[in-house]
C-alpha cells in the first residue's frame, strides 16, 4: 500500500513541475507588460503635467503681452506719439 501512495506524490510532483514550466512563459510575459504599461502610463503623467504647466505659461505670457502693450499705447497717448518713428 504505501508503494502505490509513493508513487503517486512522483506523479503529482511531475505534474507540478510540468505545470510550473508552463506558467513561468505567461508570467514572464505578464510582467514585463506590466512594467511597459506602467513607464507609458507614468509618461503620459508627466506629459499631461507638463502640458498643463505649457498652456499656463502660454495664458500669463499673453496676458502680460497685453499689459504692456497697454501700457506702452497709454505712455504713448500721454505724451502725443502716435507710434511712427523721428525722422
């Protein structure tokens, strides 16, 4: 009796092992598209945080153009130059 129990822990062992060689491929393969979709994903952070930091930058250098523009109409107002040049 205890032979047949013997051998059948070998052939559960065999399985296991026949077993463990066919998943190590997909895991292999799972984590290292884990790893890519991880680095796109953290890419993609970082771009979105630097488009919004793009469009902020874009929004204060034209309200400031404007300031200046309206500043230099206004000086130019004040002291009766219309803007051509002095010949």
């Amino acid at each position: 009796m205890p032979r047949p129990l013997k051998n059948n822990i070998n052939n559960i062992k065999i399985k296991n092992k026949t077993m463990k060689r066919e998943i190590v491929l997909p895991l292999v393969t799972g984590i290292i598209l884990g790893v890519l979709a991880m680095i796109f994903w953290q890419f993609n952070a970082r771009l979105n945080g630097q488009i919004s930091a793009m469009a902020q930058l874009q929004q204060a250098t034209a309200q400031n153009s404007q300031t200046v523009a309206d500043v230099v109409t206004f000086i130019n107002n004040a002291t009766g130059q219309t803007g051509e040049a002095a010949e």
